[in-house]
C-alpha cells in the first residue's frame, strides 16, 4: 500500500483524527498560542485540491516527473508534499 493510499484510508475511516501538529512561531517566541492541528480530513481535503490545481496548472507535465518545491516553514511543506504525491508527480528540490 502507498503512503497516499494509506492517508486515504485513515481520512476515510477517522476523519477527525489528528493528523499534522505543531506548535506555531508565536510559541516559539513566548506566547502561549499553543499546539495548532489538522485532522485527516482536513489534509486530505487540502492536499486533493492542490494535487488538482497542480494537474490544471501543467497539464503538459507527464506523470512521474519532478516538479520543483520552494515553500516557507510550516504546514504547507507536507500538504504541499502530498498533493505531488497525489498527483503522481515527484517532488525535487531547485537548483541553488
């Protein structure tokens, strides 16, 4: 079984399960924002929309091929990681 199809099925069947968790840069910087979470569904939900933007924004993209990443700290890296792998693209870091 694929990691996708492995968080497609906890999305499915625990849906309200926490699924990501950190603590916010307030937190680090002492206030007390506390832990932030997503649950399953909410990745699920997040990263299908983004696999589905990705696919409209390059359709000429073949499937399997490296599609370059470059996003700031935070939530957006392991969403953003998911959705290439729901796309069944392939994730590289840019050249310096």
């Amino acid at each position: 079984m694929t990691v996708v199809a492995c968080i497609r099925e906890v999305a499915l069947r625990h849906p309200a399960a926490p699924a990501l968790a950190w603590l916010p840069a307030t937190s680090l910087n002492g206030a007390d924002a506390g832990v932030q979470q997503l649950s399953y569904k909410e990745v699920w939900s997040s990263a299908d929309g983004m696999a589905a933007a990705l696919i409209r924004l390059a359709p000429d993209v073949v499937r399997g091929a490296p599609v370059a990443v470059l996003v700031d700290e935070g939530t957006a890296l392991p969403l953003l990681m998911l959705a290439i792998l729901v796309a069944r693209m392939v994730a590289c870091r840019p050249a310096p």
